[in-house]
C-alpha cells in the first residue's frame, strides 16, 4: 500500500512541478516580450527625435496601421473600406514629414482620426478603455507622441485581434454543440 502511495504522490508532485515550470516559462516569455515592446517604442523615440530621422521606418509604421484597420472588414468594395483607405492617405502621410510639415495640428488630426475609426470597429464594451489610450497619446510628452500613439493603436487593435478570434471560437463550439443534437 505504501508504494502505490508513493507512486501516486510522486506523480502528483511531478504534476506540480510541471506546472510550475510552465508558469514560469510564461512569465519568462511575458518577460521577453515586454522588453522587446520596450526597446522597439525606445528606438522609435530615437528616430523621432534624431536629427535625421528615418521616414521610411515612420510611413510603414504608419501604413501597417491602416492595413490592420482594413482587414478588420470582409467587404473591401464597401463604403467603410474606402473611406478608411482615404482617411489614411500614406502618400500624403509622407510627404507632410519629410518636408516638415507635420505639425502639433497634424498629429492631432491624425490621432482623431485613428481612434475614431477604433472606437467604429471595435466592441462597443471596448470604448472606454480607447478613449483612455487616446488621452494617454494626448497627454504624452512631445518627444514620446508617435511612440505613445503607435504602442496605444497597436494595443487596441491587438485587442480587437482578440475580440475576433474569441467571436470565431465561440461560434465554431456553438456550431459544433448544435451539430451534436
């Protein structure tokens, strides 16, 4: 009896330690993944406020912003599609900070502009917490603006990512439970 005890315990505490090193890996990767998040945004401050900063780098940023906008929609001959296609105008985007005319005025529109089409796409129990990542973006310092803003669009549209997938998850288990009947 007392080697079946032994046994079982054994298993058990190898369970737990299982368990424990996976909490700890995922602390580990949450970890890493923070830090990399950290170094990306710092080096765009960098290239922000570098004398010659790189505009490539801020377009694509810019443009990998209206990309993930646009495939949050099935219709893309729709009227929501094309006006978000217009309301990002990439060419202009690049244009305006290369020849240094993108002033206070346009960075305000800009981020407007953003967060109204999130708060449009988005669930509609989503919309405080956009609008605080707004004012976060708003009340950022002037040299931490851009990066506030694309680390504040990336973690709502990350979010919306999320809402996605849990909606298409929980349709596939409804569609399966009512399959079963």
């Amino acid at each position: 009896m007392n080697i079946i005890f032994i046994i079982i315990n054994f298993k058990f505490e190898f369970k737990i330690l299982i368990f424990i090193i996976k909490i700890s890996m995922t602390t580990i990767e949450d970890q890493i993944q923070i830090n990399m998040k950290k170094a990306f945004f710092d080096l765009i401050d960098q290239n922000v406020n570098s004398k010659t900063p790189d505009y490539n780098w801020i377009t694509i940023l810019y443009q990998e912003i209206k990309f993930k906008l646009l495939s949050f929609l099935a219709n893309k001959n729709g009227s929501l599609y094309k006006q978000i296609d217009a309301d990002f105008d990439v060419d202009l985007f690049k244009q305006m900070i290369e020849n240094d005319v993108f002033n206070y005025d346009s960075m305000l529109k800009l981020i407007n502009n953003t967060f109204n089409w999130i708060l449009k796409l988005e669930a509609p129990i989503r919309d405080e917490d956009t609008i605080q990542s707004k004012n976060r973006v708003l009340n950022s310092e002037p040299t931490k603006i851009i990066s506030t803003y694309l680390k504040e669009v990336h973690n709502c549209i990350e979010i919306i990512e999320k809402d996605i997938l849990d909606l298409q998850s929980y349709n596939k288990n409804k569609q399966n439970y009512e399959n079963k009947k």
